[in-house]
C-alpha cells in the first residue's frame, strides 16, 4: 500500500510540476551518454579524443565492398563523420542509406603531414591520363588535396586533422512523432 501511495504522490507531483513521469525504461536512457547532433559533435570533437560519444545523423554513404564504414551527415548536410565498423558492428547494411542512426563509439584522430599530400597529389597526377569521366574524379581528388593544404595554412598546422569513430555499436531511429 505504500508503494502505491508513493507512486500516486510522485505521478501527482510530476503533473502539478507539468513534467511526465519516466517510466523505468525513459530513465535508464536517461542514465546513459548524451546523444549530439553531429554539429555539437564537430565543436568538441578535437578536445574529445580517445572518449566515447553518441551522435545522431543520417546515413549518407555505405561502402559498398565490405560495409565496414559509413558515413553520416547532419541534416543541413553540413558536416558528415566517418564511421568504422568495430565493437559489436559487424558492417553497416547498405539499405542504412538514407535513415537516421544513432551511433556510440570511440573519437579518434587521423593526421595527414605534408609528404603524405604530396606523394597522394603525384599519383592522382600520374593516373590523371587514365581516369575514366574525362577526369572529374581525380580533379575532385586534387580540390581535396588543395582543400587540405589550406586548411593546413590558415591553422597553422603541418598536418591535415580527420576526426572519425571507431563505432561500437548503433541503433536504427524511427521517427514515432511522424505525421
């Protein structure tokens, strides 16, 4: 009787406080990591290696010969955070194309130096002859390269930053509040 008294008070308090009461699920969720839009994730992202996170975004790109990466992209399409398939993610489905993840992993860091950049920009050249589509892909390779370079200059830096995650695990999100 106790129990069912406690319960009344505290539903009655979550309601006169306007706020829903959890249920034991909402609030194990609520125990875990906070889930970031991939913007959030990108301000913090540097200062968070080696920590594991939980970001939200929409899959934009499966590869396709193992399904050991994907990519996932904000909403605006502003930003986009590779993701490797590690811990219990065996490789992402394709048919993730186009749907909204949640993803928990591991932030880490790739640097690419100078002689890296340049040795990548002599063989998109040397190839540049032989690329199918008239050469748009290796022109695409070389604005990269160049994007990079800049990149480098206006920080100051020898080395080019790619944040990624080693993703450990993800969950599928439905929209429940869709018309």
């Amino acid at each position: 009787m106790k129990k069912i008294s406690f319960l009344l008070l505290a539903s009655l308090l979550a309601v006169a406080c306007n706020r829903p009461v959890q249920t034991t699920e909402e609030n194990a969720v609520a125990g875990q990591e906070k889930v970031m839009a991939i913007g959030d994730f990108m301000e913090i992202a540097i200062d968070s290696l080696e920590k594991e996170v939980k970001i939200k975004g929409t899959v934009s790109h499966v590869c396709s010969h193992s399904g050991r990466r994907c990519f996932i992209v904000d909403s605006a399409g502003n930003h986009s955070v590779r993701v490797e398939a590690k811990g219990n993610i065996q490789a992402f489905n394709r048919e993730l194309s186009g749907m909204d993840i949640v993803v928990s992993g591991t932030v880490k860091e790739k640097r690419l130096y100078t002689d890296f950049l340049d040795e990548w920009e002599a063989k998109v050249k040397a190839k540049e002859k032989d690329i199918e589509d008239g050469g748009k892909h290796c022109s695409a390779e070389l604005e990269n390269i160049q994007s990079m370079r800049n990149w480098m200059a206006k920080n100051n830096k020898d080395y080019y930053s790619i944040i990624y995650l080693d993703g450990m695990d993800y969950d599928v999100v439905y929209d429940s509040l869709a018309n």
